[in-house]
C-alpha cells in the first residue's frame, strides 16, 4: 500500500540525518517492506 509506505518514510525520516533523508525516502518508497532491515544495517 502506498500509503502505508509513505508513512514508514516519514517515520524513517524522522531517525535519519538530513543529508539522507530524500534517499532515504526514495529507497522506502522504491524497496519493498521487507528491504526495511537492508536499510536498518547502514544505520
């Protein structure tokens, strides 16, 4: 659901650093939900 991805986005937004927050957006938006942990590695 899009919706539901957007959400996460913002929420992921919230704990990034401003200089990855779009990317950070993008790839949420682009990953599936399951790409969350990828995600969670690099942080």
């Amino acid at each position: 659901d899009l919706r539901f991805r957007e959400k996460y986005a913002e929420e992921m937004v919230e704990e990034l650093p401003d200089a990855e927050v779009l990317n950070g957006a993008k790839h949420t938006l682009e990953l599936l939900p399951d790409e969350k942990d990828a995600v969670d590695d690099t942080m």
